[in-house]
C-alpha cells in the first residue's frame, strides 16, 4: 500500500479504522519493507542473501467480529474495501491484488491448522509501491501478525515468514523466493542479514559506521507477476537439474568446470549469476564486518554487472543510474541494482557526509525513459514485524 500524504501509517490506519467501522480498533501491528544489499534471485536457488528491513512500513489496525466475515479496508487505495468469510479466503478469483495477500494470509494461516475468525482490518502504509522494497511482504507479514494478535496464539517469525511466502506463492500468483518475508519478519534494527536461503539461518551484520543506507527510486514501475521473474525462476531449475543438483545452491567450482559447459547457453549464465551472487554475499559479511569500503564497493558493482549481462533483469536507465551513483562514492562505498528486476530501485551504501552530493547528483543527472526524476530516500536499518503498543 503506498500513500502521497506525510500522516504516518499507523495514524492513517487508526483514522481509516474509526471512519470505515464506527469504533476504535483494538490492535495495532506493523510490518517493514525491505531492501536487499545484495544477493539477487539467490533465494529460491537456496543460497545467501543479505537483506535489510528498513523503516518504511505497512501498518494493520484491527479488531475482532464475533462471526466468520472478513472486512478489510485499503486506505491508500481511495478507500476501496473487500469483504469476505473466513472459509471462502481461498478463493482468490476476482479478488483485486491486494485483497489476494490478505485473503492469502487468512487462508494460509487456517491450512496451519490456527484458528482464524472474523476481523475487521485498515491498511496503511509509507512503502513505495512497484518500486521492489517488498511492499507485498510487508503487507503479509502485518496482516499475519494481526490475526495472530487478534485469534490469541503466536507464530515464529520464521513459520510467519513460510506462511507470507506461501500466501504470495500459491494466492497472489508470484513463485518468489523468502528473501522478502524473511528480511520483514527478522529484521534487526542498525543491521543487515546474512541469510542463509536453504537452512533459513540469520546473520545479523552490523552496518558500518557514517554509512547511510540510500534507496534511489528510478520511477520505472516494475511488477513481479507481470515480468520475468518466474522465467528465471524456471531457468535456474532448468540449470540446477542440467548440472544434476538439487538447488544451484549445491554447485561448487569441480562441478561446474566440468558440467557448466554443457548447459544451454542463456540458462549457463543464469546459473553462474546465482552462483557468483551467492558467494559475493559471504563475501559482503565479511567486508562489512571489517568495514571495508572498497571491497563491499567492488561486490556491489560486481554484483550489479552479473545481473545486467547473465541475468538480464537490469534495464538502461538503471544501469546509468548506479553507474551514476557509483561515481559520486568512488571507493567509499557501493551502488547496485535491487530486488527483482526491471526496474525499481538502486541501494547505495555511502558515507553519511556524501547524501546530498548524491541528491544533486541524481536531481541533475537522471531522468526515467518516461522523464521522471528518481526519488531518495535515506533509509535505517529496522526490526522485524511485531505489534505496535
Ligand atoms: C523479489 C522476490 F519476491 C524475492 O523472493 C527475491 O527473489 C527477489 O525478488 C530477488 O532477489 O523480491
């Protein structure tokens, strides 16, 4: 869900509540978005990641009804508002995008065997939306958390995580990885995860010092269902059963000097983008552990290539875009492309002190192919989903 106005979410979902249901709600829970420093289209590959949530949020106001009827209101979205019983969740056909995650959620949750009644909900949020910062994850994971509140038990943010990924996977239509819902659920605040895809073991990696975490908007609309990311997806499963291994994940350096040169040549340099990216990750924990600029600017770069020549999800625009960023850090720091690709965002890693070099920069120096200016937002590091007191 994403909004023009200042009002944070949590008072617009508040305002929302009273207006649309006539009383107050009773709980509050938020989720954050998330952006990825690097490590792209690794997780379904069963690889490493390195998301950080970061404080742009989707916020849940909610309270119980006393029979099976969901009503749910988006107040972002003019105020549409969808309706529907607990045990009709999931039958997503017809159903907007959006009610699809909330309906995802409550029928995911209900195949868990917990007990879900019926509830009434107000959406708000600050995360740009189509811009790759996961605002579908976020919204998931707040809902979740608000069924949990309001139905009285508790889930592990892991098996939150599963059920977000599965509502997405098999009810808003995106086979995607659990990067999102992951980095959403177990966030932690002034630090980014290293996170291991196959055993859904977390890192937390301090950020390093005077380093801001920058997400530059290119204001080229992408969607996940819409583009390439299942083709991918397909490609690396096409990649992983051609080298004999479960997950691109298993492929080491033997394996791929004698087998990598018998794959199809475009799902060869799919795999070898997942492989790289995957190690430049462990890679990333190290540099940052050590607060080493250089290195973590190298793999940033690094990384960005291997998604614009072998994975092919970059576009122009965005390339010219991180390039640009990238000049203005030098050795201090890195650019990249983010999350799934074909347009949405580039993450900076720079030092505090260059933030507005950076915002001249991009002000003077880029337009969208539809001549839009990219928007900046200087982003920290946040904890993962919870309730709101
Ligand atoms: C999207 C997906 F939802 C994630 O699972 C992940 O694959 C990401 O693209 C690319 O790294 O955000």
């Amino acid at each position: 869900m994403s909004q023009t106005t200042t009002t944070p979410p949590r008072e617009r979902a508040v305002q929302g509540f009273a207006r649309a249901f006539g009383v107050q709600p009773q709980q509050l829970s938020r989720a954050p978005a998330r952006v990825n420093l690097i490590g792209e289209h690794t997780d379904y590959n069963e690889g490493y990641a390195m998301p950080c949530a970061i404080d742009r949020d989707t916020v849940v106001a909610a309270a119980p009804r006393d029979d099976d009827v969901v009503e749910v209101l988006a107040c972002d979205l003019d105020g549409a508002s969808a309706r529907f019983r607990v045990d009709d969740a999931s039958d997503v056909a017809g159903s907007p995008q959006w009610v699809r995650y909330v309906q995802g959620m409550v029928a995911v949750l209900r195949e868990r065997g917990l007990p879900v009644r019926g509830a009434q909900l107000a959406i708000a949020g600050n995360v740009p939306q189509g811009a790759g910062l996961s605002s579908s994850a976020s919204l998931e994971l707040a809902v979740g958390q608000a069924l949990a509140s309001l139905n009285g038990w508790q889930l592990a943010p892991r098996a939150m995580a599963l059920a977000g990924q599965r509502a997405e996977n098999a009810y808003a239509g995106c086979q995607c990885g659990v990067l999102d819902q992951m980095s959403s659920a177990l966030g932690v605040a002034g630090h980014a995860l290293l996170l291991d895809c196959r055993s859904l073991d977390v890192q937390p990696i301090p950020l390093p010092a005077n380093t801001a975490v920058l997400v530059i908007d290119s204001k080229i609309q992408r969607g996940l269902v819409d583009s390439e990311y299942n083709l991918r997806r397909q490609q690396c499963e096409a990649a992983a059963a051609g080298l004999g291994v479960k997950a691109l994940r298993d492929v080491d350096d033997d394996l791929w000097s004698r087998r990598g040169g018998t794959l199809d040549l475009v799902v060869r340099r799919r795999a070898r983008h997942i492989i790289t990216d995957s190690r430049r990750c462990e890679l990333m924990a190290d540099a940052m552990r050590q607060g080493d600029l250089p290195a973590i600017g190298r793999l940033m770069r690094e990384s960005h290539w291997s998604m614009r020549d072998d994975f092919e999800i970059t576009v122009p625009a965005i390339d010219a875009l991180a390039a640009l960023v990238q000049g203005v850090i030098g050795d201090a720091g890195g650019a990249r492309m983010t999350g799934g690709g074909f347009g949405g965002c580039v993450i900076a890693l720079a030092p505090v002190g260059q933030v507005d070099e950076i915002r001249a920069a991009v002000a003077a120096g880029y337009r969208s192919p539809q001549g839009r200016e990219a928007e900046v937002h200087v982003c920290a590091a946040s904890h993962g989903a919870g309730s709101l007191a």
